[in-house]
C-alpha cells in the first residue's frame, strides 16, 4: 500500500482505516541555526548602563538526509502516534500542510479519532528523490518512500510512508482524506 500520510493501512476484517504520515527530501541543510540574544559583558560599563544584545547564533546538526534516517523518523512518528502525542506530530507535518491546517485543528481531529495501536516489526526498504505531490496542496517535492512492516489488530502490514526533509528534518504528510476529514 502506498500513502502520503506515512501510512494508509486498510484491514477489512477488522474494519480497521488507518492513515499515518509521511516526509521527504527538500532542501540539503548541513544544519539548522537558532538565533539568540545575549549581552556579552562591557569593561566600561556601569551598574546603571544597560547592555546592548548582540545575536549570536547556535548551530542546531540536521538529521542525515538517508532512508535509515527517514525510516527512523518514520519509527519515531508512530511511537508518538501510538502515544497519542498529537503536539509533536504536527511539529513534524510537511511545512506546505501547516500552512492549510491549525495545530489546534489537527490535535481536536485526531482526540476524536479512533486510534489503533501500531507495533513496528521492521523496516522493509527505502527509495529516495521520489517525486511526490503533497496532498491537500499543488506543492510537489522529492519524498524517500519507507516501506516497513506493522502490526495491527493482529495482523503485520506492510505499510508505506513518504518522508520529506525540510530544513534538516524530516517531515510527514496527511493523505488528502484525513486533510479533508481534519477540516470538517
């Protein structure tokens, strides 16, 4: 199966549809900065002087643009979807989906959705600088497909996730259903 969410796994005996996301390559950053203000200490200056801050900047490493990175930031999600960890899951989705749905939006559809449990069995393969159409939007971006297996209701899957680096990290993607469902 193939989806933009990390994953779509359909499981008819059970009635089980499930839609999990996915990320993809974008640009190559080696890192990602942070800027902060700091008042470096001033010889001449007097209790009574204020400090002018001066920015500095901390260099923040990206993650490796690999499938074994993308397949861990694939690992990653469904342990906080297991986790119902919806804060951090938006953190993650594709830049070009933030922009079309509210953190707020996204966390209320998910507490109101029912979530199974996923265990990851292994990852499967990946393939990389697959050109991918984020959903929802008219952006295109190269993604790395991670296919792994998961169980589900008893049943192992095999489910597959388009992963997204944007910025140092990778992101995921909802599929067009759940932007849909997410906006109601």
């Amino acid at each position: 199966m193939t989806s933009h969410l990390p994953l779509v796994a359909v499981a008819p005996l059970v009635g089980c549809v499930l839609a999990l996301s996915a990320c993809s390559p974008a640009p190559t950053n080696p890192t990602t900065t942070a800027a902060s203000a700091s008042a470096p200490p001033s010889a001449t200056a007097t209790q009574s002087a204020t400090p002018t801050p001066t920015a500095t900047t901390t260099s923040i490493p990206a993650e490796p643009q690999t499938g074994a990175a993308a397949a861990a930031a694939f690992k990653t999600w469904v342990k906080q979807y297991n986790a119902e960890q919806w804060d951090r899951h938006y953190a993650t989705l594709v830049a070009a989906q933030r922009k079309i749905i509210t953190e707020k939006r996204y966390t209320t559809c998910r507490d109101k959705s029912i979530n199974p449990t996923f265990k990851w069995v292994k990852t499967v393969k990946t393939k990389a600088n697959v050109k991918s159409k984020i959903p929802g939007t008219s952006k295109t971006q190269p993604a790395t497909l991670v296919t792994a297996r998961l169980r589900v209701q008893g049943f192992t899957l095999p489910i597959t996730a388009h992963m997204f680096y944007e910025d140092g990290a990778w992101h995921w993607s909802m599929t067009k259903e759940n932007i849909q469902g997410c906006k109601k």
